[in-house]
C-alpha cells in the first residue's frame, strides 16, 4: 500500500539475491540464455538417487525459468501508482487549504451588516465548489487506493502461477533426465552384451578356422560365424552412436556441456514389496491434488470467475466453460493415473516371470555344464543351453529395467507430473 507514505516517500530499492557458485574440477561457459553450463575437466559420477538434485541445481533451462519466477516476485506494481497518489494528495491538501482560508475569510464577514451580503455569497459558492473538488479528489484517491490493491492481488496471483509453472517444467525436466539416465544404463548393458558376443565370436572364428584347415569342419560354418560377427560389429557401431547420443543428452540435463564423460552407477532395485505395499485409492487423490494439468484448468476457471466479478465480462459462459474442461480433465488424469497403476503391475508380473525362467535356464546350463565336460552331450545342445541362459539374463534385466521405469514414472505421476509421453 502505497497510500500510507504518498506525502513523500521514495521507493526502496530491491536487494538482488546472491546464489554461491561451486566450483570442483570445473570450467564454466555462458550461454545465449545468460546462465551457464558447467564444464568439467574430469570424469562426472552421477548416481540415480542424486540425479533429481543435480539437475535442480544446474539446469540451464531449469535456472533460467527460476530467474523468471524472481523477476516476477521483484515486480512491485504498486510503484505506478505513486505519482498519481502524490498528485491526488497535493490537490486534496490544496482544496483542503484554500476551503480554510475562505471559510476564514467567511467567518471574519458580519452577516448582519447587508454590504457583506454579495461577497458572502460569493465566498459560499466557492467553497462549496472546492467542496465538490475535495470530494471528487477524495474519491479518486479511494478508488485509486482499490485499484491498488487489485492489482496487488493479481500480481500474487501471476507470481504464485507462474512460480507453479517453471515448478512443473523442472519436475518434467528432472523426469526426463531420469529416464535418460535409465535408457542409457539400459544401453550401456546391452552395448556390454554385444561386446562380449563378438569376442566369443571371435575364439569361435579362431577355432573354427582351425577346424576348416583341418577338414574337421566345411566352410560354410565359418562363413555363418563371420556373418554373425558382421552383424554384432554393426550393432556395436549403432548402440556406440546411442551411448554417445544420450550421455550427451543427460550431461545437457544435468547442466554440463556435450562431450562430458558421465560415468553411471547402478540402478536402485524395485523390489515385490514396493509393488504390492501401493495404496492405490491414496496414491490418486495425491496425484490429483498435485497434478499440474488440473491446476492449470482451475486456474483458468478462477480467472473467468474473477473477470466476471470485475465486470471484465458480464456472461458466466466463459467460468462454465472452464468447469466443464476442468471437469474433463480430473477424469482424464484419473484414467492416466489407472494406466500407470496397471502398467505397473504388469511389469512386476512380467518381471517375476523372468525371474523364474533365468532360476530354470541357470539350473539347466549349470547341468549341461557338467554334462558337457563329462562328454554326456554335445557342443551344440551345450551352447543352446548357455544361449538358454544367456537370453533369459537380458530378459531378466530388461524386465527389471521396465519395472524401474514404470515404478519411477507412478512416483511422479503422484507428485503431479503425468506428462504426454506417460
């Protein structure tokens, strides 16, 4: 309220917030947004549980929306209206001044002596002109004092929304980030896989061509074998090109510049009793209290009844409009809310089911293991075992991979990030 000091008061200045700035084995460079990337010159180690924070404290885009939301709460619209409340007050002083001295003047004048009578009327017509001045004045003061605080109120109101949408851009940042960072385990482990394929390849080539030489064995097995080893190569070069191309992605998440190395941890496991511990009906009224989608139409719809209310509009249709699509969109959210439940007890069902055919395909390979050195089989019914076995790990793993993903994407979807691509 600026009323209060409208006499003469000037406005304070605004202290600017002081962020510290880490530096560990770093460079920084500054970006066409104004904030800066990291560069680091070693090796970066990102762990799962701390990747939320990392991206929160070094976002580019992620720092840049939350100097926005400061901007925002710097804005002091209450500054216009000084001008206009010094004006006001120096007319309502000067009609108060002037409504004094005449009345003075009035008063000093006999009103029994009949020479007063004109100039008495006349100083009565003026004061009673400055009296309607002073009242309009008065008024305008008033009125500029609500406008004022209307102004106010939507100013908090635009930091408040805005604050809440730089929020959920964050949330759906730190999300995305997280998935990256699960992709590229994923990858990573299957890059590890193909890896191991060739250099078996390879001793089988080696031994192979012994055989050909031999004449223990035709031409047209190795052949076969060379062409695996092709395919795994080229599998190797596009899964290489993938690595680089999301570890480039997380490192740009994560507020570094492209080329960092990132170096991985382990992901955290998801374990049945996380699964089955799921309070369903708690979980959706959590996520529809947080859900931003819902947040965005109820502000749309407080919007349309405040313009009403200000005679901005003088029609309902635009509020029940917004009710109805905020309406839509609780029950959208809740049938997306129901997806992500159900997906995630598909993948724990998917997931215990790989667990109990890799627990058979170790059980069966560790016998063909001793069979085979026994001389009880042959090479090939050994190696359909180890590719038995070996199958049912990378099943296992991506089975374990989904499970994550999907368990970490209902946790979010509870803290009211349930974006298009969930």
């Amino acid at each position: 309220m600026k009323r209060t000091i409208a006499a003469g008061l000037s406005a304070a200045l605004l202290c600017g917030m002081v962020v510290p700035a880490f530096a560990a084995d770093t460079k920084t460079a500054t970006n066409t947004t104004g904030t800066t990337q990291t560069q680091p010159t070693a090796p970066v180690k990102l762990t799962f549980d701390k990747l939320e924070e990392t991206v929160r404290q070094n976002n580019v885009t992620i720092k840049a929306n939350n100097n926005t939301v400061l901007s925002a709460e710097k804005t002091d619209v209450s500054d216009q209206y000084i001008e206009s409340y010094f004006q006001l007050s120096e007319q309502i002083s000067s009609y108060q001044k002037q409504i004094k001295e005449l009345q003075k003047t009035l008063n000093s004048l006999d009103a029994s002596k009949k020479e007063n009578a004109g100039l008495r009327k006349t100083l009565e017509s003026q004061i009673s002109i400055l009296q309607r001045n002073l009242a309009a004045a008065e008024a305008s003061y008033k009125n500029l004092d609500d406008d004022e605080d209307d102004a106010e109120e939507d100013q908090e109101k635009t930091v408040d929304h805005t604050r809440r949408q730089m929020q959920n851009a964050a949330d759906e940042i730190c999300l995305s980030a997280e998935n990256t960072y699960i992709s590229l385990r994923g990858m990573k482990y299957t890059l590890n896989q193909t890896n191991r394929s060739i250099q078996q390849l390879d001793r089988n080539i080696a031994t192979v061509q012994k055989q050909v030489k031999l004449g223990m064995t035709g031409v047209n097995t190795l052949k076969s074998l060379q062409a695996q080893r092709e395919s795994a190569v080229a599998s190797k070069a596009s899964l290489t090109t993938q690595v680089e191309a999301l570890t480039n992605t997380l490192a740009i998440q994560c507020g570094y510049t492209t080329g960092t190395q990132i170096e991985t941890s382990n992901l955290p496991v998801v374990t049945a009793e996380k699964v089955t511990s799921i309070d369903y009906g708690k979980d959706l009224a959590e996520a529809l209290k947080n859900s931003y989608a819902i947040y965005s139409k109820e502000y749309a719809m407080q919007t349309a009844s405040d313009d009403y209310e200000n005679n901005k509009t003088n029609t309902l249709y635009a509020y029940q409009a917004a009710k109805i699509d905020r309406d839509a969109q609780k029950e959208s959210t809740t049938a997306s809310f129901r997806k992500l439940y159900t997906d995630l007890q598909e993948k724990q069902t998917a997931l215990a089911a790989a667990d109990a055919d890799l627990a058979q395909a170790k059980k069966t390979f560790t016998v063909s293991q001793v069979q085979y050195t026994r001389g009880m089989i042959s090479k090939m019914a050994y190696t359909d075992a180890l590719d038995t076995f070996t199958t049912a790990q990378e099943t296992e793993v991506a089975a374990r991979i989904d499970l994550l993903t999907a368990y970490n994407t209902y946790q979010w979807a509870k803290r009211g990030v349930i974006t298009a691509t969930t």
